[in-house]
C-alpha cells in the first residue's frame, strides 16, 4: 500500500529562533535599501520639469525627453540641481542658448566644470557623460531626447534579476504568515512581479508616448503597497502575532 505524508508549510510559530533571526536581519536590511531606493529615484527625478516635487512629466521627461531643453539643462533642472549653485547653473544655461561659443565656454563654463563637474565626469565611468572638454559639454547642450536605449536595456536586465530576488525573498517569508483567505496571500505575492512588469514595460512605451508615464507612478506604487504589506505583516506575524483562539492557522 502507498501511502504519503502530506506537506505542510510551518507557520512563523514552528520556525526555530534561528532562521525567524536570519528572516528579521534579512527584512531589516531589505526595509532599510527600499527606503533609500526611494530616496534615490526622487532625487534623480525630481525638479525636471522646473518645479518642486516629482510629477508624471518629471517621469516623462526622464524617459522620452524634453524637446524645448538640452540635456544638460535637463539634468542642472533635476538630478544635479543640488550639485551647483544657482548662478553658476544659469550661467552654463544662458551660454547653451546663446549659441555655446567656444570662447565663452573657456572663459566662464570651462572653470565651472573643473570645479563642479569633471571630478565625476571625467570619463571614466562610460554611463555617464563626460565633460573634459568644450566637444564634450557641446555634445549634452543638444535636444534632450531622454534616456538612450542602451541605458533603457542595461537599466531594465539590471532591475529584472535584481527586484525578481528582493521580492523573491520576501515572498518566501511572507509565505509563513497567516490569512483568513489564503488565496489573498497568493495575490500579495504576485503583484510585486505584476508590477515589476508594468514598471519596465512602460519605461519603453513612455519613449512613444507621455501618457504611460502614469503607468510608471501607478506600477510604482502599487509595488511599494506589496512590499509595505508582506514587510509589516511578516514582521509582526513572526514575533508578536497569536493565533485567534479556535481556528487552526495553517498557513497554505
């Protein structure tokens, strides 16, 4: 006669102390790199479109460009707009629309650079621009066309495997926790890897088109709800939670 033993996931009370301290120090670490993740994609695109704050045409300039800008002027209104002080950033702005001479550039731009900018951009990063010298800054005083392709691709494998094993580990956790309807879990665990999806997806379709830049906000934020409710509920299951009395909290 066959007989098997039904499998049956452990509850965050049946883990021994061991792994529920490596899941904790693994939620921490992964709370605190979200936090700062957002942080960093405010300030790489806040204030591109002149105006405090992050909007939709922040995020569409950022991918599709801004046809009345140059790229540097893009980039002084956003993610560098901490890096120089007001003046010299309408310095550098009034000599791309006077014409970028060369002998202005050398004598006001030129010095700017040295100070401000070439300490990064000097080229030895191929990522970002660089500005060594007046070719180079010429060369980002044209149309901002937004983000190139191969940044588009490069950026888009790099967030496929990377948030694919985030939120692979924190499923794996949240799959401990406890739920009236379980298949509610199923759909917490999904829509992270849903949202993933829309959000490179429409990084692409918002290069054609403005309006699937709120597809960028909207896939945003419905992955950071995902994350907020697997982190909290998966936090506060494994150390503080008790089963209601009279119902049995199998986890499936």
């Amino acid at each position: 006669m066959n007989s098997y033993t039904k499998f049956s996931y452990p509850q965050f009370d049946d883990l021994p102390s061991s792994l529920k301290v490596l899941y904790t120090c693994i939620l921490i670490i992964l709370g605190i790199g979200y936090i700062f993740a957002m942080i960093q994609i405010y300030e790489v695109h806040a204030g591109r479109d002149g105006k405090p704050g992050i909007s939709v045409k922040d995020i569409v300039i950022a991918y599709r460009g801004d046809k009345s800008a140059s790229r540097i002027e893009g980039a002084l209104k956003g993610p560098m707009s901490g890096m120089l002080p007001a003046e010299e950033k309408a310095t550098i702005i009034a000599w791309v629309h006077d014409g970028e001479n060369e002998d202005v550039f050398h004598k006001q731009i030129e010095p700017i650079m040295k100070t401000r900018c070439q300490m990064c951009h000097s080229g030895s990063n191929p990522h970002i621009p660089t500005l060594m010298s007046y070719d180079d800054v010429k060369s980002v005083a044209q149309v901002d066309t937004g983000v190139s392709i191969g940044t588009l691709v490069r950026v888009s494998h790099i967030h496929l495997f990377g948030l694919t094993f985030i939120f692979g580990f924190l499923g794996l956790i949240f799959s401990h926790s406890y739920m009236r309807r379980p298949h509610m879990k199923s759909v917490i665990i999904v829509l992270p890897f849903l949202a993933i999806l829309m959000d490179i997806t429409s990084w692409w379709l918002t290069k054609v088109s403005e309006p699937f830049g709120y597809v960028v906000i909207a896939s945003g934020a419905l992955m950071a709800f995902s994350f907020t409710v697997q982190w909290v509920v998966s936090f506060y299951q494994m150390w503080f939670f008790k089963c209601p009395s009279g119902e049995v909290c199998l986890p499936r």
